[in-house]
C-alpha cells in the first residue's frame, strides 16, 4: 500500500512537471513552417502542401499576428502582367496558399489559441474568430484546423526562430 502511494505520488510529480501552462507570451516570436499536414478521417497523416512547404508564422507581444502558408511546388503564371494571367491560374495558385493576420488570444486552460481574424486569402475568414487547439514543445508549435467538409484535418507544424 505505501508503495502504491509513493508511485501515484511520484506519478502525479512527472506529470505535473510535464503540464507547462502555455500562454500568449511563449508565442511571441518568428516561426518558420516545418511541415503543412492533414490528417485523413481513417488517421493517416499525409502531406497537404508538398513534402517542403514554405511559410512564416510571426506572433508579436502587443498581440497581433500574421501566417503565410505555401504549397513547396506553385506554377508561375504565364505572364508577368496579373491583368492577363487567365482564371484557371489564379485558381491553382490560389489553391496553393492559407495567409490571414489579425490579433491572437490563448487561453492556457483550454490549450487552444484563438485567431481574431482581419484578412485571410479566404475571404470567409475575413472578421472571424477561428479556435485552434495547440502544443508548444520547445521550440516546436502545431496546431489542428477544424476539419474540413471531406472530413480531413490540417496540421501546422512550427519551428521557432532563434
């Protein structure tokens, strides 16, 4: 029995050293995308925006934000003046990229960020508040997107930069 309560106790002492409150302050900083995924609804864990995708992440003190995402591979338009690239290029590169900025909020009991959006490439996005649940281990951030109507859920993964 007294065995049994110094485990538990101990037990409780690792995981509570392991639950580091998150806050909007650990935040703060650049982050470069390492990885834009999506988890498929059978838990497969695939690509989203190629195996090297490109992207920024910048979380300021004041509380503002802005993230760009971009696929690794984007077809160049066929013309240098945009008045004249034709709508199916503006699909396919418009496929090829998430950016919104705004101001953030976190609340750390919940584990989740919120995105006060002003502008995203989406205009539906535009003046929303998107939830996102997320980690931070060490220098890496992820967070999970709502899932998507076929059923597959994104995942941003970052690294912060030092």
């Amino acid at each position: 029995m007294r065995y049994l309560r110094y485990s538990a106790l101990l037990a409780s002492l690792i995981l509570a050293s392991n639950a580091v409150a998150q806050s909007a302050k650990d935040l703060v900083g650049t982050w470069k995308l390492i990885a834009a995924d999506k988890l498929l609804p059978d838990g497969t864990r695939t690509l989203d925006y190629g195996a090297n995708p490109h992207g920024i992440a910048i979380f300021t003190a004041d509380g503002h934000y802005a993230i760009e995402i971009y696929r690794d591979q984007r077809t160049k338009f066929s013309s240098d003046d945009r008045l004249k690239v034709t709508a199916d290029e503006y699909k396919q590169t418009f496929l090829t990229l998430s950016v919104h900025f705004g101001t953030y909020t976190v609340d750390s009991a919940r584990g989740t960020i919120a995105f006060h959006v002003d502008r995203a490439s989406t205009p539906n996005l535009d003046d929303t508040i998107q939830v996102r649940p997320f980690e931070l281990k060490g220098d890496q951030l992820s967070w999970k997107v709502a899932a998507r109507p076929d059923g597959s859920i994104p995942i941003t993964v970052l690294e912060r930069i030092r």
